[in-house]
C-alpha cells in the first residue's frame, strides 16, 4: 500500500541482507547461463558491459525500487538532483557505482551499492572497498557489496560495512 507520498510502505521496501544476497546468487547464475560468453576471459568483455546486463537481470527480482548502473545523481534536502560526491583519499571524488538498488527520487531508500570486478582484473579491491565504505557513510546506503566474478561465476562476494 502506498502512502501519501507515493511511496511503498517500509515493509513493501524492506529486503535483508540474505534476501539480497540470494537475489544477487540467483542474477549470476542466470547472467552464467543466459550469457556465459560475458565471463570468458579471452573475450575481455568489459565491466560496464557486465555490469549493465547483471543489473537488468537484478531488477526483475527488486520491487519498489530502482537498479541503475554508473549513476551519479542524488536528491538533495530541496529535491534537486546533484553529482553524488564521496571523500576518497582527502580528496571529494565524482562517485559512480557500478550497480545500485535504490529510489532515484530520494536520498532516503539507498539500499544496496555494488562494485564489481573480473577476477583477472582485480587489482582495484581495496580501492572499491574504500569506495563502497565511502558509500555507506556518505550517501547513506544501507548495504554495501564486493563481487568478483570469473568464468565460473562469483568467485568473491563480500559484504562491506561501515568502519563508523
């Protein structure tokens, strides 16, 4: 039911941590199946790629939410849609997830943030972890997500909390 708002109500926007977990499972398993050449790694076939097609298939198991790839638009306090910003290494970087779930007209329902890595170019996991960290604290997402696939499917998945 919705509310005044348009909105869900909490519980019609509410996932756990296993739900999405499973959810996440269940996307690469089908990804693997419906398109295994995506994962070969003498294809190269570049992450973004990878990344746009796992989140379509993400998105037919969410409800009540948006699952976007690279955004980088948030609402602010007086509803206008600004560049999402995280402090990384001192510096306020442009941030741009390689796949969210959340609701484009808020701030208020981030709910998961993933960032994704092909396990043969794998060199930047402690930077996207520091990245989905910045996430967490600055754009108030409730879950945060490393995922590193190999031809096989997930070879690393790896929940990431706030250090705050």
């Amino acid at each position: 039911m919705k509310n005044k708002s348009n909105l869900p109500s909490k519980t019609e926007m509410s996932y756990s941590q296993q739900q999405l977990e499973n959810i996440i499972r269940e996307s690469v398993a089908i990804l693997l199946k419906e398109r295994p050449n995506l994962l070969k790694r003498n294809y190269d076939i570049h992450e973004r790629t990878i990344c746009s097609k796992l989140a379509c298939i993400i998105e037919k198991h969410i409800k009540n939410y948006h699952v976007d790839t690279e955004y980088n638009r948030m609402t602010d306090e007086q509803n206008n849609q600004i560049i999402k910003k995280i402090p990384l290494r001192g510096n306020k970087k442009k941030a741009r997830p390689d796949i969210v779930i959340h609701r484009e007209e808020d701030a208020l329902h981030n709910l998961l943030v993933i960032e994704l890595k092909l396990a043969w170019k794998n060199k930047g996991k402690k930077k996207d972890i520091e990245k989905i960290k910045a996430y967490l604290e600055v754009l108030n997402y409730q879950y945060g997500l490393y995922i590193e696939l190999n031809e096989n499917g997930i070879k690393c998945l790896e929940w990431v909390w706030n250090d705050k």
